[in-house]
C-alpha cells in the first residue's frame, strides 16, 4: 500500500495538464469516486489496525496533494484559454469607432484667427448673455432707435435690461472700457437673433468682430487689413468692393463684398449673378463710441469690423443649408 501511496504522490507532482480533456482524466483518476483514491480507501479497510495510523495520514496527505493539484490544474487550463483568446484577437482589423473630424465653423474660425494674429490681431471674447449698456448704448444705439428693431433681441422676460447679444461687438465695448488704446483684437462668438429658422437664417449664429484703436489709424488701414484678409481667406485673386452703409457704431459705415470666387465674377447662383457677395461690415469707430468707453476721441481712432462665421464658411464650401451646422448629422460632418 505504501508502495501505491508513493507512486501515486509522484505521478500527481509530475503531471500536467494543458487542455479540458487532460483536466478531466486527473479529475477521473484521482478526484472522482470510482478513481484510485476509492480504491485505497477500500484496501484500507484490510490494513491491521496497528498500521492504521500510519497509513490513515499517508492517504490523507495523497487525497490533498490531489485536491490541491486539482485546483492548479484548473488555474493553468483556463490561463492558457485566456492566452489562445487574447492572440485570437486581429489586431489588424480596422478600429469601429469613429475619431469625428473637426466642425466646418471650428475650421473657418481657426483659419480666421491664424490670418488675423499673423497681422498683429490677439483675441479676445465676451459674454453671450449682456446687458443693453454693452450691446446697444455704448454703441451708440440711441434708446427708441429703430436700428435696435433690426436686431430683433431676446431679451430676458424677468430683467429686460439682461439680453442675449445680438452681435459681438459687445466685446469692443468691453475690451474698450477697461483697457488702454492701442487695442487690435478679433472676437469671435455665438450671436442670436429672434428670426425664423430656414435655409438661410438661423436663431443663433457666429459672428468675428474686429477693432483696431490707436492714434492716426485710418480707412486706408481698414481696407488694407481686409484686403488682405480676403486673399488669404478666399484665394490670392480675390477682389474687395466697399459699399456705403449704416451702422450706428461706425461713421462712415460700409458692407465689405469680395469678388465671387466660383465663377470669378462672371456671374452664378452664388453670387445671385451679380460677381460679388457680402461677408461683413465695418467702418470707422464713432467717436461717440470711443466717449462712451472713456478714450479721447481727438486723440484716437480706429476702425472695426464686423463678419459672419457661418456666411464666409458657407460659400468656401457651398453649403446652401445653415441648419445643417446645428443638426450634428454625422454624414455631413465628416465631410470636413
Ligand atoms: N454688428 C454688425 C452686425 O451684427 C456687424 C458689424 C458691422 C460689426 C460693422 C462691426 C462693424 O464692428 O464695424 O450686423
């Protein structure tokens, strides 16, 4: 018996198992009720009761090397499935997810930003929720206006001083009131107006404003930053065209128009036929406004501007829908 008890303990040391099947014969032999260890049991029953002792602990040993090897068995088979199932992964297979792409707004106000700084312009933001001082009065918005009707504000039910605002030239004010000229920043930012959404309006847009104050600046220094503006933005070809206009926050005022860069002037549906589309506004800063935010007019000047973030990337990329840049439709964003 002794002899059975010692070859048994050596062929568990020595045993591996490395498949389901392996596993199941050790657990036959050694662990199952009609395996060896019954056997030995039932042989014990025979062995002289002064052996006993000694034999009882022998088989006690062999029964939890067994049990304890069967555990290790069971560790080592379900590591090496583990190991099969993590090399049965292609990692060659291209990745399901999507890494999404930049937003056509995003890149047109990048692209605007870089050609601005690269002129000396920093930037600058302000808040969307305003009060009437900073979007209307201090721009020279006389109370009862009917320019004020042409922004068709939301204002605030509970406080009608608190608006949201309806263009960023808020932010000239409130780079103005707290600083020193010379100022030369661009603002980019969300606007929103109260019109009907359609294809070509929307309730909230994006605006860059524009403003450079300092002593002696000059129309001729607008329409050179624009110019250049232009070129870099919609092609070295590009022609710009100032028209007389009104905003109460300039004098003189005027729309900017660039040639149309599609049919190059010839006339198409983008450019309704004309050979020239509007992007903005601008003109010279009034000296009321400059007042109102504490700067000597005699002593400054400057001129602003004022352009549509979703009109400038609608043409560079002939997109006919504004709602399309608020509806997040997958197959249009990643596009760009
Ligand atoms: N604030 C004007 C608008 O929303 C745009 C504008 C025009 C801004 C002329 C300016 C400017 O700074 O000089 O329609």
């Amino acid at each position: 018996m002794k002899e059975k008890i010692d070859e048994y303990l050596q062929e568990i040391d020595s045993l591996k198992a490395n498949t389901k099947d392996e596993l199941e014969q050790f657990r036959l032999r050694f662990i199952s009720k009609k395996g060896v260890m019954t056997d030995l049991f039932q042989a014990f029953k025979e062995v002289p009761n002064e052996q006993k002792k000694e034999y009882g602990s022998q088989l006690n040993v062999l029964k939890e090397k067994a049990q304890e090897k069967f555990q290790e068995l069971i560790d080592e088979v379900n590591s090496v499935k583990a190991q099969d199932e993590a090399q049965s992964i292609d990692v060659t297979l291209p990745s399901p997810s999507n890494t999404g792409s930049i937003h056509p707004l995003t890149k047109t106000k990048n692209r605007v930003i870089q050609i601005f700084e690269r002129q000396g312009f920093s930037v600058a933001e302000g808040p969307e929720v305003e009060d009437d001082f900073h979007n209307f009065t201090a721009l020279n918005f006389p109370e009862n206006h009917p320019a004020r009707e042409m922004q068709d504000t939301y204002f605030i039910t509970k406080n009608p001083d608190t608006l949201l605002r309806t263009h960023t030239s808020n932010v000239q004010i409130r780079l103005m009131e707290h600083g020193k000229p010379p100022f030369r920043s661009i603002m980019p930012g969300r606007v929103y107006r109260n019109e009907a959404i359609s294809a070509r309006a929307h309730c909230f847009f994006n605006q860059v404003e524009g403003l450079y104050v300092d002593k002696k600046v000059s129309f001729k220094d607008l329409k050179q930053t624009l110019y250049h503006f232009s070129k870099e933005m919609f092609g070295k070809d590009t022609q710009v065209r100032f028209r007389p206009s009104y905003f109460p926050f300039t004098e003189p005022s005027a729309e900017i128009d660039i040639s149309c860069f599609i049919c190059k002037g010839d006339g198409c549906k983008i450019c309704k036929h004309t050979g020239w589309v509007e992007i903005g506004g601008s003109g010279m800063v009034d000296p009321n406004v400059l007042e109102a935010c504490g700067i000597d007019s005699g002593e400054y000047s400057g001129f602003a501007f004022g352009m549509g973030i979703e009109r400038i990337t609608m043409l560079k990329y002939q997109i006919d829908d504004i709602r399309l840049f608020s509806e997040n439709d997958m197959r249009f964003l990643s596009q760009f």
